[in-house]
C-alpha cells in the first residue's frame, strides 16, 4: 500500500469516527487498545520513527499500551483507559508528526525541482 493510500484511509476512518458519533447524539467512544495500536502501525509505516517528535510520541504511546495493559490485566479499569486515552493521543501525535515530515520532504522535493527548471531557463 502506498503511503498516501495509508494516509487517506486514516484520515477517511479518523474523520468517520468524529463525525458518526456527533450525528447520533451519543457520547464518542473512548479510545480501544486496538485503536491505538493501529495508529502507532500507520505512524511507523510513515516512519515517524525518523523524526524526533515523532519517535518520542511513538515510544510514549508504546509505553503507555503497556502500562494500559498491566493496569487492566491487574483489573484497574479507570486508570487502564486513562493509559490508553494517553497511547491514542500519542499515536495520533506521531502519526501527525510523520505526515508533517513527509510534506515537508515533498516541499523541499518541489523547491528543488522549480530550482532546476528556473536554472534551465
């Protein structure tokens, strides 16, 4: 799959999940484990791993998966979805990390481009 095909599936369910909920009058859902999870997979297949912010948000979503999971195994529901609402928005954090990076390195790609086509003229 190609990037901006995972980037528009993300965006198309991200958008669906803000909006449903507010056509219905229910209260959104919180975050689900396998939520964050898949955010935190998007985010690495953009490789926001190789932006700071994006792989420090990267690590503390992990970190707080963990810490969600040990926290609902131990049967300490409140603060299990507390870690976990930490993880989404961290994975949501990295994922908008690694989609800045790659419009900045598009950005850059074009500047170059104009800057050969502008020499050759």
């Amino acid at each position: 799959m190609r990037w901006i095909e995972v980037v528009l599936v993300a965006s198309s369910l991200s958008f669906g999940a803000l909006v449903l909920p507010a056509c219905g009058g229910a209260a959104p859902l919180p975050p689900t484990m396998a939520d964050a999870e898949a955010n935190i997979h998007t985010a690495r297949e953009l490789g926001a791993q190789a932006d700071p912010q994006g792989a420090l948000h990267l690590n503390l979503a992990q970190e707080e998966i963990t810490k969600a999971k040990k926290l609902l195994q131990d049967g300490d529901a409140k603060n299990g979805d507390l870690s976990l609402a930490r993880a989404a928005v961290d994975a949501e954090l990295a994922l908008a990390e690694a989609r800045a990076a790659q419009s900045r390195a598009q950005t850059q790609q074009v500047l170059d481009q104009a800057k050969i086509i502008k020499a050759q003229h």
